[in-house]
C-alpha cells in the first residue's frame, strides 16, 4: 500500500494542481513525505519486496535503494513547489506584519493622546512609520518572487542569515529615528539635535554589525570553495534559522548575538521614545558589547564545520563470514566523520552521497530501519564493491551531498 501510495504522489495527472497534491504546494509536499515514510517503515519492516529479487540480498537491497531514492525524489520536487509558493505566501505576511505594526501605533498614540492631547513627538512617529512602511511596501513589491522583505535575509544556502537579520535590524532602526527627528524638525520642534555620543553610538553599531555580516558571508563562502566547510541548500527559510544551525540545532553563538543586539537595540529605541528630540544610541560600553558578541559570533564562522574525512576502509562482515581480504562483490565499510553534513539528513540528499572507487561511481544505498536509516550515517558508509573493480590497489574516496570530497584512502582488492 505505501509503494503505491508514494507512486500515486508522483504521478502528476492523479494531483490535479500542478503545484502540489489536490490541495496545493503545501498539501503535495505533506503527501509525498507521508508516503515516504510509510514506504520506508514498509520496506524496512521487510514487507513489499517483489519476489523477483526477495532470493538475492543484494539485489534486494538494491531495488530497496532504488524505490526510496525514487520517492525522495518526489519529495524534493514538492518541497521546491512548497518552497516557492511559501515565498509568495510570506510576502503577504510581512507585508501585513509592517502595516499592522502601523495600525497598532496609530491606536496606540490615539489612546494615549486623550489625556493629554496629540503632540509633534506623536505626529512624527507616525509619519516615520508610514513612511518607512512605505519603502518597505516597494521593497518587498521588487523582490515579490523571493519572499518580500525577507529577500535580503536569505541567505546562498536558502536559510535565513543571522548577521544579515541583525544588521537589517539595526539599519532599519537607524533609518526610523533619522525619520522621526525629520518629522520633528518639519512639524516646528527647535531643540532638535543629532547629538554627537548619540550618533556616534549609533553609527558604530551600525557600521560593526553591517561589517560582521559582509564579512560573515565572505568567510563562509570562502571556507565553502576551500573545501573546509560542507552547505547543503535547505528546502526553504525558518524562522529558527536565525538561532540555529543547518541542522535546526540551536546555536550558543548565534543566539547570544542576537539576543545581544535585539536587548542594546531595545534600549535605544526606549531612549528614543524617552529622549525624542536626539538621536539614541548605546553607551560606548554597550557599544563595547555588541562588539564582544559580533566577534564571538564572526569567530565560530571561522571555525564552524569541515570536510569529509575518511579514517578506514574495512570489509564488511556479515555473521558467520570467514575472515578475508577484500574481494569484488565484498561490502567494503568506510569508516569517518563528515559523510552526512549539516542539512544533509533529509532523504533527496542521502540519495546524493557518492564514494569513489578508482574510476568507478558507487552510489551509497539507502538501507531503511524503523525510524531512519540504518546506512548511510555521519560516521559509517557501507557500499558493495562493484564489479568494475579491478583487482589490485585502488583508491576510495567519499562524495557527499554538498559536492565536498574526502581524503583518499588506496586499499587491496584480490580475485
């Protein structure tokens, strides 16, 4: 049932829409995932391997392989559909979140001015609101295909970056109180001034946190291309990107720069709201700080991740085996860490990790248990020698989803 359950999602006619599974992208993608997990508890159980190959544990082993690659597949490509249509669907929300925020200064100021009356503060608030709503509105209209507002927090790897996020933040804020002092001065305030602490505060962590993510995105990518860091495009943008890791984990040094900066950044708007005819900035303490946590955090992008790495090649032996070299036909067990990066956990990309054995491409087979997969690990892949070996000294290496290579390690093949 699950086989054909899965084969049903793949088959566009039975879909109806063409992004998705009879209910649109999100539905499609829910419906692939379901079969596939259902079609891998299935196999892994031992149930619907046709009889033609059930006799050969290799070629059992096999097909299994081939039907669940097939299904990831089918997953990836509705998780794409998803992907794209969640982008359109956010533009909508953020643009909502921004007009709400809008409306709920609008209220806001409205119920606190009935006792004492509306004030320039008060007007200029508002007209920097809607204006920077406004540009923001156009903004997100020109990046409409890749998430609206969000466009420029997402990342290469299709992630939101959280130095990219922070400094968004800080610019965002910058551009709201030299609005607001317009405003002031426009509607006939005679006290205002940029106040040079202030300023300079303010500037400073501007200037560091839009430094910290050009130099954020210039690290990571270096380490990509120099082969030290593996990153594997992610189906969509989450929210908890901004705190975690490529594995959904949460991250000590993503979450301390950004509650670092979302506190200090809170403080200068409270001074704001307190002092409205300068502009805020932090203390140069406080300032100090911001620059404490953006080190932390540029540090671990400098240290975060690596390449595969190969520490042995064994046979594999099965209960019973006799002890013996290695042999065409033989499952040979390499043995590392860095097989499966970050990211990488999803079926579509297991089905990606290639090892390398002299001039021969051998596909790592997908080897369901209940609940995961019992091959490949992070640690531990196990492939069968193909027959295009040929016997004598041959080189193994590993390939993994985001396209890194491992070390080569030479072994013995006989006849």
């Amino acid at each position: 049932m699950a086989v054909q359950e899965a084969r049903r999602c793949q088959e566009p006619s039975l879909c109806g829409d063409p992004d998705g599974c009879a209910g649109g992208a999100r539905t499609g993608h829910r419906r692939a995932v379901a079969a596939f997990l259902a079609l891998r508890d299935e196999l892994a159980a031992g149930h619907g391997v046709p009889a033609a190959v059930a006799h050969s544990p290799v070629a059992s082993r096999q097909w299994v392989s081939d039907e669940l690659g097939q299904s990831a597949r089918a997953v990836a490509a509705r998780a794409r559909a998803a992907s794209e249509a969640w982008l359109r669907r956010v533009r909508r929300a953020t643009l909502g979140v921004v007009w709400g925020a809008v409306l709920a200064l609008l209220l806001g100021q409205a119920l606190t001015a009935l006792g004492t009356g509306w004030t320039g503060p008060r007007t200029a608030a508002l007209g920097a609101a809607l204006v920077l709503a406004a540009l923001l509105t156009v903004a997100a209209h020109a990046h409409r295909a890749h998430g609206g507002v969000l466009a420029p927090l997402i990342g290469e790897d299709n992630r939101l970056s959280t130095s990219r996020t922070v400094a968004a933040g800080w610019l965002l804020f910058t551009l709201y109180a030299l609005l607001f002092l317009a405003f002031r001065l426009v509607t006939g305030a005679d006290r205002v001034g940029l106040g040079t602490a202030g300023a300079a505060g303010l500037l400073t962590v501007l200037a560091l946190t839009s430094t910290v993510a050009l130099a954020a995105r210039r690290i990571v990518w270096g380490r990509v291309l120099g082969l030290r860091l593996q990153k594997v495009r992610a189906d969509r943008p989450r929210a908890v990107d901004i705190v975690a890791d490529d594995d959904g984990r949460a991250c000590l040094t993503d979450l301390q720069y950004v509650l670092v900066s979302g506190a200090v950044l809170l403080l200068c708007a409270v001074r704001l709201a307190d002092e409205p005819d300068r502009l805020p900035g932090p203390p140069w303490s406080l300032t100090l700080l911001v620059a404490v946590s953006a080190a932390v955090h540029l540090g671990a992008k400098c240290l975060d991740g690596g390449r595969p790495a190969i520490l042995s090649v064994v046979r594999s032996r099965e209960a019973g085996d006799l002890d013996a070299p290695i042999r065409t036909g033989d499952d040979i067990e390499i043995r590392g860490v860095g097989f499966v990066p970050p990211g990488a956990h999803g079926p579509d990309p297991l089905t990606r990790l290639v090892v390398r054995i002299g001039a021969v491409h051998a596909h790592v087979p997908l080897v369901p248990v209940p609940g995961g997969f019992a091959n490949p690990t992070d640690a531990a892949l196990t492939v069968p020698l193909p027959v295009d070996v040929e016997p004598g000294r041959v080189e193994v290496w590993v390939v993994t989803a985001s396209g890194a290579e491992s070390n080569r390690v030479t072994i013995d093949v006989v006849d």
